[in-house]
C-alpha cells in the first residue's frame, strides 16, 4: 500500500514540471522517475526530525492565538526567535474581541512585549522596533509614541507601557488601571498591584502628556511632518 506522507513529502521535493511530464510508478517503498531518470526517493533518503511534528503544532497554536496581521512576516520572526532561543512573539491567549484595525496595538499584544522586553530597566530603540514589527505592529504608530516623549538611543520600559496605554484608552483613569494590569506580577484576574513608586511615577508622567488615542487630522499632519525628522 502507498504510504500517504511519503508521497507528499516526494510531491513538495520534486519539480513540478516532472511530475506534469515524467512517467512514474511506485515500486518498494520508493517513486522511481523513467524514462532516462535514475531519481530514487526512498525513506532512509528522506529525514524527518522527530520533534518537527511538535513544533509545527506549537507553531499553529501560537499563529492561532496570536492572529498576527501579516502571518507570513510574524512566521519568519517567530522561528527566528524559536532558533535563537529567544521569547517568540506569541499572545498568552486569544484576545477579544479580534482587533479593528490590522497592525494595531492592542493590550494583548503590549503583553507580548512586555514578555520578550521585561517590566524594568532600558531597552534599545532598535530592539524595541525589531521586537514591534516582529508582531507585525504598525511602525508609524511606535513612531508616534516615541516622538511623544522624544525618546532617542534608548527607552524606559516602565514609561513605554505607559504611553503605549494611553494610546489605548481615552481616560487616564483607565490608562492607569491598564498600565497595573500589564506591569503587576500578581496572577492573572487578580488584584493588579504595582509598587506604589511606580504607580506615582507613571501617573505624573501621563498626566503631563497627551498619550490619548490620536485623532484623524493628528495622524495626517504627524504622518506628513514624521518622515522630515528622526525617527
């Protein structure tokens, strides 16, 4: 009998053009091409890593919970970081409702990030942007964000989460209860505390910003006046 996955596997490792064209039969385990063709597929030639099977399950979940905006983009960075060793850009569970606007921020994925970045300390613009459009986010919108506070070489996490929260909601009211729900190191659904300095800190630093969701006629002129500066 025809072993279904072998045939699958000689079918994606063959030339289209010969399997069109070339007479072929099946004979003791192996495709054998003819006339003139001496090519011999046969499982010993063909190996298949044991853990592949696990990983391209662990891949599905992770492309399912996340629904990245350009899955073949996100794809390429997650295995890049799976190689590495590095925290894949991956949502912990599916968020609801989906998002609106494709590439757009959304709480979900500020987690990811705060996951692959951490909650303290300084992160590189550059490591920053790499890890933001390996979620396949909307560049401008980091754009806009940095601008905000000028942050140039260098970024404080703690003040990004922030700011990314403002864009979020509408009132600081809600940014704040946002920024504890993603800085605290309590379990999920529970009481969301952060350290009181943090929280202080955090709220001065919005309150001196205008970190609400970006009206239409800010993103035109922002979008005109962005590609003139640093960014």
């Amino acid at each position: 009998m025809i072993n279904d996955h072998r045939i699958s596997i000689i079918i994606y490792s063959t030339p289209l053009h010969f399997l069109l064209n070339t007479p072929s039969f099946y004979t003791q385990g192996s495709f054998i091409f003819s006339p003139g063709m001496n090519w011999i597929y046969s499982t010993p030639q063909i190996f298949i890593p044991p853990k592949l099977p696990d990983i391209l399950k662990q891949y599905i979940k992770a492309a399912i919970r996340t629904q990245p905006h350009d899955l073949l983009s996100w794809s390429a960075y997650y295995f890049k970081c799976v190689h590495a060793g590095m925290i894949p850009p991956v949502k912990k569970h599916l968020e609801f409702p989906i998002f609106a606007n494709p590439g757009s921020l959304t709480p979900g994925f500020l987690h990811v990030l705060i996951h692959q970045l951490g909650r303290e300390g300084y992160v590189r613009t550059s490591v920053l942007y790499e890890k933001w459009l390996g979620l396949t986010l909307n560049k401008c919108e980091l754009d806009r964000m940095l601008l905000l506070h000028h942050y140039r070489g260098k970024v404080d996490i703690m003040e990004f989460v922030a700011i990314a929260a403002g864009h979020l909601c509408k009132t600081l009211s809600a940014t704040m209860t946002l920024v504890c729900e993603l800085l605290t190191s309590e379990p999920e659904g529970g009481s969301a505390k952060i350290p009181l300095p943090w929280f202080i800190h955090l709220y001065r630093l919005l309150a001196e910003l205008d970190c609400g969701p970006a009206r239409q006629d800010e993103i035109v002129v922002q979008d005109i006046i962005l590609p003139f500066g640093e960014r």
